[in-house]
C-alpha cells in the first residue's frame, strides 16, 4: 500500500531487492573486480568545502522522494537518516512515497512523463529497467552532475556499468542515468539451530548441499523457503544455470556478445534441476502464489531453514529474527551468482527539482550515511573500512568482498529485455506447478527473451 508522509526523524533513532550484438572490452566483463568499501575522499563526501546541499537554498521547497526499501533495513535506515540531513541542511522538505517494489517495476513509464513523477527515486537497474526508461527519455541524463559532484571517482568502472546507458538502453558506456550508493548479491541465508537440531553442517559443496536438503526432506522438513509469484524463483533457476556456466554465457545472455541458446547445457540445467527440487521436496508446493514478503516472513518466523536471496535482506534479518540464531554462505557449486551494484537513484525528466535531487544524492554518498549502511547489514560503495563495526554486517561485507574479488557477480535474471521478468516469473511457476516440462518453459523463455532482445535493440 503507498504510504505518503512528510519525512519525520526516525532514522535517527536506528542508527544503533537481461540477437547479437558487441560492447567495449572494458563494459563486457561484468561487475570486476571492485571492492566496495573505497575510502571516500573528505569527510563531507566529496563536497569540497560542505557547501553543497548546506547552503539553505532550498528553503520553502520540496522534494518529493519514492524508494521501496522497508523501513527497518539497511537502506531505508540510510536513506531515513539522508532525508533528515537533508531537510536540516537545505531548509526543504522532503516528501516521501513509500511503494512496493512491483508498484514502481509496473508503472514507472506510465507516470515518469505526468505531472505525477517525482523529483528522484529508487530504481531498478539493468537494460530492461534503467535501460529501458533511459532509452524513452523518461530520466534526466546526469552526466554533468556525476562529474560535477566527483561520483564517478567514488565507483570503480565495474559500479559504473548499471549506471551508464547508451542510446539503444544497453548497460556500460554512454551517458550517466542513475547512482547506485549500495551493492546486492544472492546467497544462502540458513536457520543455524535448525542446521543443528538435524546435525547438518554448512555445504561446501553442491552434493553436500542435495545431502542437506535430503536430512532435512526426510525429518519431514522443508529445506528451502520460495516465493514463485515474484523474483526469488527466478533467481533460483538461474543460479543452477551458473552452476554450469561461464563469463561467456553471462556475457551473451547479458550484454548480448552471442546469441543464446536455452536448449544448451547451463539454462537446460537450470530447469530440469529446479523441477527435480521441486519433486525432492526442496521447495514448497505452495509457493508458485506467495510473494517476496511471504517468503521473508516464513524465515523469519523460524518455519524454514534456509533462503536463497539477496543481501537486501540482511538489515531487516538482523532486525527482526530473534528466536534463533542465523547466517549466511554462498551457494556452492558454483563461481558465479546473482548481483551486481545495488539500485540506483534516478531523477526522472519531469522532475521539478533535479538540483536539489542531486543534493540528496551527494547526501547519500557521504561517509557517516555509507556507514550507517554497512552498519546495519548493507553492502556500501564509498565507506571508510574504519567506520564499519558492526560484527554481523562484517559477515555479510566479507563474503560479497569474496565473491566480488572472484568475478563472481553475474547479473540478473530477467535483465536482459522489458517484461522478461513476468514472462520468466510465470514460467518458472509452471515448474513449481509441474503444470509444464522443463523443455516447454525453456521454449517458452528462449522465444520470449529473443522477442524481447530484438524488440529492445531495434
């Protein structure tokens, strides 16, 4: 439900969720290389003399804001404690529009070009997302502010390739539309007194993985938590892919070096896997209907004991599961995973205010908020290693650190084209369903990804 309300200071209080085509060499590799947590520069984030969002020039003016973090994780605890400077700096107001993920994936190109639009918001990033609205003149090219403000020297070029969009919406060159200020990747959350009353260890391998899975299938447990009406299925289905892949096959189904072939060993993999799973019992028979926050709140609630998702999580966990004891490992069996750089803030072309979105963003990129990040279970991309002392939140850090440093982060599922996402989604619920063979979802996606590419390339 879409909560409007003049931002209050909470986040104070706190402070304790892609035919053929070539790019340049050095976009093809995907997300390389980069540690996120780079020294930021001064100590007012890169603002020289502090002068930039303190200077009071925005006094009777509002900027209106939509994001889709939950309160109590770790980006809605920066970006709360963003708007509260903000406001005390600038002498505006913010005016916040919390919306649901999917509120903002299904409308934004119907309501970026109204009068409706708002002066900055969270948006998914990738070809058929940021891309896509880029593309359509929806945002403002931010280009001369990323220069002006000094971000492009706060992200390695690896974090700059969701941020920058060619012409045609393709990722990694061209023009800026967006700046991300977090980092995501998918892993394994686990239930550790789960794992312990059934005397399981944490799964190095793939086949010590199915051994976990089977213990916990034969005490009449159900080992993975699954949400089949939104993105995690998805996810799942593409990191048994992975298992089997290499960059090559990232590169082609992300960027388009080679055509791809969903009869071939990696995406074939994938789908007959997850209809094994799901005829294991690895996955709840029910799940094909339940959303995202089903999902979560079944792990939380202590009902699973394990989840497959992503490290936009982790804040909300660490806040709100108390009856047990958790933590998190990268899937095995596989070098590459879901992820990239986080979101990005994008300020749509019908903004009223793009200055003082600019403001907000040089904001968010400042050590003490970068910080506040990563010490509430965020991954961020400017911070002081000093700064950072939460013990769990390192936890998470060191293992992106790991998967980054690896080349290990391989986009996501349904970047590649518009409306991939739906079309993926319902396939795969087919699988939980077993209402179509592996063969026939594969059919399908391969001719709604190629539509899909083509369409977006012409």
């Amino acid at each position: 439900m879409t909560r409007a309300r003049t931002h209050s200071v909470r986040g104070a209080a706190r402070a304790g969720r892609v035919p053929t085509r070539k790019l340049l060499a050095g976009t093809a590799t995907v997300v390389a290389g980069a540690l996120l947590l780079a020294a930021c520069g001064d100590d007012d984030g890169g603002s020289g003399d502090g002068e930039t969002a303190g200077s009071g020039s925005g006094e009777g003016q509002t900027l209106t804001l939509w994001h889709y973090e939950s309160e109590n994780g770790a980006m809605g605890i920066a970006w709360d404690e963003a708007m509260r400077i903000f406001e005390e700096e600038t002498g505006a107001t913010v005016q916040f529009e919390e919306k649901a993920f999917e509120q903002i994936r299904q409308s934004a190109n119907m309501i970026l070009n109204t009068d409706e639009a708002p002066d900055i918001m969270e948006y998914n990033k990738g070809n058929a997302s940021a891309g896509l609205l880029a593309s359509q003149g929806l945002l403002t090219d931010i280009t001369a502010a990323v220069e002006e403000h000094g971000w492009d020297e706060m992200l390695s070029e690896s974090l700059q390739t969701t941020a920058r969009y060619d012409e045609q919406g393709i990722m990694g060159s061209g023009a800026w539309y967006g700046v991300p200020n977090y980092g995501e990747f998918v892993m394994v959350y686990y239930n550790k007194d789960m794992f312990a009353e059934h005397g399981v260890e944490i799964p190095e391998t793939y086949d010590e993985l199915i051994a976990a899975m089977d213990t916990f299938v034969d005490a009449g447990v159900t080992p993975l938590a699954m949400s089949g009406a939104e993105y995690p299925a998805g996810q799942l289905f593409y990191e048994l892919a992975l298992t089997q892949a290499d960059r090559q096959f990232v590169n082609d189904y992300q960027l388009y070096e080679n055509p791809v072939d969903f009869t071939g060993p990696e995406l074939t993999y994938g789908a007959e896997t997850f209809s094994e799973w799901v005829e294991a019992g690895y996955i709840p028979g029910d799940s094909a209907g339940l959303t995202a926050e089903d999902m979560g709140v079944s792990f939380i609630s202590g009902d699973y004991p394990m989840l497959f998702s992503g490290s936009w999580w982790y804040g909300r966990f660490v806040d709100e599961i108390e009856g047990f004891d958790w933590g998190v490992f990268e899937f095995p069996g596989s070098d590459l995973h879901p992820g990239s750089s986080g979101n990005l803030w994008v300020v749509p072309t019908a903004s009223e205010n793009p200055e003082l979105a600019y403001q907000f963003i040089e904001i968010t990129m400042r050590p003490e908020i970068q910080a506040l990040l990563g010490n509430n279970g965020g991954l961020p991309v400017a911070a002081d290693p000093a700064d950072l002392d939460d013990e769990k939140s390192a936890e998470l850090i060191s293992l992106f650190n790991e998967i980054n440093e690896a080349d290990g982060l391989a986009f996501y599922p349904d970047w590649p084209a518009p409306g991939f996402y739906d079309d993926l989604a319902s396939a795969i619920q087919q699988l939980i369903n077993s209402s179509a063979s592996p063969q026939e979802v594969l059919e399908q996606l391969q001719l709604s990804y190629d539509t899909g590419v083509e369409d977006f390339l012409q």
